[in-house]
C-alpha cells in the first residue's frame, strides 16, 4: 500500500518510516469516515493510550529518580491528558491529514482537541505495532520534547490554580457553566464559559465539560498573567 503525498509528509514529520503504511492510515481514519472496507482509529487509539502512559511513566521515574508517587502523578497526568495529545498533533500538523466524514469537516473537526487528541495516541500505537516499542517511545520522547522538562510547571490543575488566584483577590470561586453543546450522542463537544467575580471570563470547547472547564481555566489563566 503506497501512501498519499500529504500522508507521506506527514510521517517525515514525525520521523518514522512506516514498514505497513496501513497503520498509519487507519490511525489517521476518524469514526466518521469509516466502512466496512475502511477501519477507523479507535482501537488504536486505546493501545496509544496505554504505550504514551508507559513510555511517560518511565521517563518521569528516569528524569527524578527520588521523587515521590504523588509528586509524579500530576506530572504524569499533564504530558498525557488530552489536551497534550491535542497540542502535539497540532505543531506536528496531523489535522491537516485526517480523514473525516462530511458532518465532521463541516463542523471543524480537523481542529477539534478531542478528534486530534485521539488521533495522536491512534498514531502513537501505529507506530507501535510497526515497529515496536523502542520506536514508539523515541516518537513519544522526540515529539513531546521539552514538555517533559518543563512538565512540573504545568502539572498543577488549573481549575485549582485559577480559584486559588481569586481567593488570593478575596474573590469567590470561579463560576463554570455550560453553555453549548454540539455533536452526537456518542460524541459530543460541550462549550464551557469560566467567570471571576470581577467580569473576566473565558471559554473552551472539548469533548468532556470536564475537560472544557479546564482549558477555559488555563486559558483564563493565562491572560491574567500575560
């Protein structure tokens, strides 16, 4: 099976040689452009779960040999929650390459954070079941890059950090609330507003509200430091 010239780019992109280009194929093939002759991502998609976990774990324990479990775990949680999974396939440019049905392209989905989230981890297994685990970790490691290192300053939850930022204001606690919803049943994408007692406000679209609040917090956040 020979690979389109933008599939092909995109496996320079990220650095591997794929020895069944089937797999990247299927890793790059959303629910929504799936048949019976086309497998979707999905199963991928749980196995790259499990591989990013593991090689994340064991660079964590490499990186600080003396640190503690719960010091480990909120850094753990932010180099594989979703929202990474999602900033990594953006600088990789993997939207720019996935296969979605009409309904999905209408609405966006080449940037949405849960279809590209999802999709990374399809890829990562990919390239797992290519070649092993040796070479999925080097792709993990090469492109997560310098958010290993700097995973400390952002392990902490931001939900957390943007109510205890009010509270440091004498502010009450951040209000979030739904404000949206889109998307099927099975596959829904909320809009969460954040708002502080003095008018600032932001909001976020994910595919968890839970998710959503956190990404409008962080962006929140952001602005307020900038």
């Amino acid at each position: 099976m020979k690979l389109a010239a933008d599939i092909q780019a995109f496996a320079a992109r990220i650095g591997h040689d794929f020895g069944q280009p089937a797999l990247l194929t299927q890793a790059l093939t959303h629910a929504s452009m799936s048949s019976a002759t086309r497998a979707d991502n999905q199963r991928l998609e749980f196995l790259g779960d499990r591989v990013l976990g593991l090689v994340m774990a064991e660079a964590l324990l490499k990186a600080d040999k003396k640190a503690a479990e719960g010091a480990l775990a909120p850094r753990f949680n932010a180099l594989v929650r979703k929202e990474t999974c999602a900033e990594v396939a953006r600088d990789c440019g993997l939207g720019e390459v996935l296969k979605l049905g009409r309904s999905e392209m209408i609405s966006g989905g080449r940037k949405k954070e849960a279809l590209l989230g999802d999709a990374m981890e399809a890829v990562i297994a990919a390239v797992y079941l290519d070649a092993g685990f040796d070479a999925a970790r080097a792709l993990v490691l090469r492109l997560w890059g310098e958010r290993i290192a700097k995973v400390e300053s952002d392990a902490r939850d931001p939900k957390t950090s943007l109510q205890e930022w009010a509270q440091g204001r004498a502010m009450p606690p951040p209000v979030y609330e739904e404000t949206g919803r889109e998307g099927p049943d099975h596959q829904p994408v909320f809009t969460v507003r954040v708002t502080l007692a003095n008018g600032e406000t932001e909001a976020a679209k994910a595919g968890s509200k839970r998710i959503a609040e956190q990404m409008a917090a962080r962006a929140l956040l952001s602005r307020l430091s900038s």
